[in-house]
C-alpha cells in the first residue's frame, strides 16, 4: 500500500503538530507501509525558514527512508490574523504545483490529509479527492472553525467563520474516513455526517524505553513544562500567578511561541524559581522529562476536542501531572489518575494541588507514576494504536 501525507508541518519542526504527523509516517514505514510526505519548507515554531531550506520555491529530500515534498510557504508566527492567514492560503496554493506529477499521483492508495490548517487540508481535498478522484483520510486534530471561536479568533456568526465553516463542511463531507485526536472530534463527526467511517488516533509518542519502575518524589520538587508558549497554552499568566519560591518548589520551561519573550522577560531576575531551558529535540526531550517530578499542563480555554499532546509524552516517564483545564483533557488525567485537575484560571486550586504532592505519602505518589506507566503500554501504546490504524487504512 503507497501512502501520501500531507500536512503543514513535518520534521525538523518541534511541537506537538510536526511531532505527530512525523510519528505517523515513520511508524507505517516501519510497518511495510510506502510512506511519502507533500509538505512546506520547514519554519516553525520560529516562524522562519530553516537553514538549508531558504531561498527556494520547492525541493525534494529523503528523511529516514521517506520522501518528503516540500513547498514555499510564508512564514510567520504573528499573531496578527492577516499574516496567519496568508501563511497558510500561501501553502494552499503551492502545493498545486504537486499537481503536474500525475504518474507519482495515480500511484498513490491513500492519502492521508492533516487538518487544520483548514484552508490547506481543503485546497488538497480539491486536488487529490476531486481533480483525482483518490481515496482521502483526514486527519482532524482541532475542530475549527470551533477551536478559532473559544480562542477567540474568529466571532461566531462573522463572515470569516460562516465561510470556515464550510470548508469544515466540506472536507468532512469529501473524506472517505476521517480519523480525529480525541474522543470529542469522533464524535463531532460522526453528528454532523452520520455512517462516515472514523478512527480515534490520539497523539501517542513512540518511546523505546519506558520506566520500568515507579518513580519516587525528590525531596524538593522539580516540575517541568514542555510545549508551545502561546494564548491556548497559558503559561504566562500561570507563572506570574503561582508563587513557586514561597511554595518551595521549582519550575522549568521548555520550548517557545510567541509569549516566549515575554516570559524571558518575566523571569530575568532569576529570583522566582523559574528556569528557561529553550528547545531541544523530541529525543533529548524525553531523557530531560525524567529529571522532574511532576509536569504542569495548562489549557487556557475550555477548547472542544482538544487533548493536550503533552499527557501521553509524560506516561512512558512515569511523571504524574497537574492539569489546569478542562474538557477531554482533565477527564483522562483523572479517569486513569495520572495526577490531580484544576480548573484553568483557578492557581488556588492549582496550588492546592502543588502542595497535595508535597505533603501527600510516598507511596501515593509513586501510584500516580505507575499508573502512568502502566497506561504507555496498554491503552495509550503507539505500537498497539498504529497496529489497529494500519488495519483501518488498509479497510
């Protein structure tokens, strides 16, 4: 079975989007599948093209045995509405210049087709669903226009999401499956076109060594936050509301967006418990996870369908969490008692929650980390998720 990914972003980008559909892809190579990748010139988080890569309309490389196309993009991560805009219609319209290579088209069983961006995932509905009639799978990680709306992007009713919401429409209607990263997006789906075949494929990463055994807490308390640092995130605002020098406990960041400035800012001084470590790599990344105690994972806004990537990087570490949120989310953290909930915007609670940990028995704690463990080879195991997946795509 030949099978072409397209998405926005891919490797060498960082983050939980390149991370997911890189995963994706080298996990059907790994399993017989022959994966290629249509995507753009590599740019993100930093919102600028990457060395190697600049000064080109298109071009071709070989990642780890998989082809991978890549076309000009505008690159940006304002977050001025206009810019983010352009920079995926500018996509939307490069990738058409993939059109002219018919024989490579024809060729292809399956494509799978990342949304969103929602302008790109229905400029390639267009190409590969209606221009050649192939068979499309689209990959749903966020509900838009939805998720723009609670972000307070987009104004319900506006112009701007009647129109985002056709395209909604349109890419659900024209997929011959459609596989979402949460429960919520299934089922969101499945109401609005009932019988349309559907996959929960949760962003599971491949770790090829899980603790084999519970951790136990340090005496003084590391946590840690690995992610992107932007308004659906929160962090910014959670750090400058939680005391973590008079609660006794440190705090360490990991990664960037575009509040990263101002929390560089915030934490200068070097006088609040707070350290800022910058990027490093999905591989290094899961080394560095088990050098902390717990994991702090906010979510702004109460998001429908969204599920923060960041709970299944921490359950092959057997770092418990504290999720400030709600949604899908805050259920499976505490369904599966991976750590303790608050509400988002609530630091009393969260708080609360820091000083739960360190006050709670040993033994408690060390539950928390195995059945964090437990689940990464269970329910929540890439290898067993991927098994079941290549099933569906070959249906």
């Amino acid at each position: 079975m030949k099978t072409l990914i397209v998405s926005f972003y891919y490797e060498p980008e960082l983050g939980a989007a390149p991370s997911r559909i890189t995963n994706l892809a080298k996990g059907l190579k790994a399993m017989g599948v022959d994966v290629d990748v249509l995507t753009c010139l590599p740019n993100y988080p930093k919102g600028r093209v990457f060395d190697g890569y600049r000064r080109r309309f298109s071009m071709k490389e070989t990642i780890d045995g998989i082809k991978v196309y890549r076309y000009w993009t505008y690159a940006t991560v304002s977050k001025n509405p206009f810019k983010r805009v352009l920079a995926m219609t500018s996509y939307a319209m490069t990738m058409w210049s993939f059109a002219f290579k018919r024989k490579l088209i024809k060729s292809y069983d399956r494509i799978i087709v990342q949304s969103p961006p929602i302008m790109v995932s229905a400029s390639a509905m267009l190409l590969f669903k209606k221009l050649y009639g192939k068979k499309v799978v689209l990959n749903v990680s966020d509900l838009w226009p939805g998720s723009a709306v609670e972000l307070g992007f987009v104004r319900e009713g506006s112009l701007s999401f009647k129109v985002l919401s056709r395209l909604e429409r349109f890419i659900y209607m024209n997929a011959h499956s459609v596989m979402g990263q949460s429960q919520e997006i299934v089922e969101h789906v499945e109401k609005m076109f009932p019988g349309k075949r559907t996959f929960l494929y949760r962003n599971l990463q491949p770790v090829e060594n899980v603790c084999l055994q519970p951790r136990e807490r340090s005496s003084r308390l590391k946590f840690v936050y690995a992610g992107l640092f932007g308004v659906a995130q929160g962090v910014l605002p959670l750090l400058k509301s939680i005391d973590f020098v008079a609660l006794g406990v440190e705090m360490h960041l990991y990664g960037g967006g575009n509040q990263a400035d101002e929390i560089l800012e915030y934490i200068k001084d070097g006088d609040k418990n707070i350290w800022y470590h910058g990027y490093v790599s999905k591989q290094e990344m899961n080394e560095e996870l088990k050098k902390y105690d717990l994991s702090i994972i906010p979510l702004a806004a109460s998001i429908h369908g969204a599920v923060p990537s960041k709970i299944f990087d921490l359950l092959p570490t057997g770092v418990p969490i504290l999720f400030s949120g709600d949604g899908e989310g805050a259920r499976i953290v505490k369904e599966w008692s991976f750590g303790l909930v608050s509400p988002y915007g609530d630091y009393k609670a969260l708080e609360e929650n820091i000083k739960a940990f360190k006050e709670m028995p040993a033994s408690e704690y060390t539950a928390f980390s195995g059945n964090c463990i437990k689940a990464s080879c269970g329910t929540f195991s890439f290898s067993k998720q991927l098994e079941c997946f290549k099933q569906f795509l070959e249906a």
